[in-house]
C-alpha cells in the first residue's frame, strides 16, 4: 500500500497544526512565568505574548529546517 498524496497532505497539515498547537501553549506558559515572577504585567499580556510568540516561532523554524 502506498501512500496517497491526500494521505501525505493530511500528515503535513495535522504536523502543522501539533507545531502550532505546540508552539502557542509554549508561547503561553513562558508569558504566565513572566507575570507570576514579576517581570511582566498582565495588562501588558497580548503586547508581550505577540513577541514572544513570534521569537518561539522563529526557534521552532529554525530548528526544523537544521533538522531536515
């Protein structure tokens, strides 16, 4: 049995999303120990969580494409 390029999209799209799943609830947790520690307030959450959500994003690219 081979594998189907329908079968190979659905892969690449739920690996996509389990990154994205992934990388939000890391993005959160490091903005939650932010505020819990003090360095961040949490009226200043979406403005923090927007860079460090985008700098969580770029690590995880990078690291995918030294791995392939």
């Amino acid at each position: 049995m081979s594998d189907t390029p329908d079968k190979n999209k659905t892969v690449e799209y739920d690996l996509r999303l389990k990154e994205a799943e992934l990388t939000l609830r890391a993005s959160k947790e490091i903005v939650a120990k932010f505020i819990e520690t003090g360095r961040v307030s949490p009226t200043s959450f979406e403005e923090v969580f927007s860079r460090v959500f985008e700098a969580v994003t770029k690590a995880v690219s990078s690291h995918i494409n030294r791995s392939s």
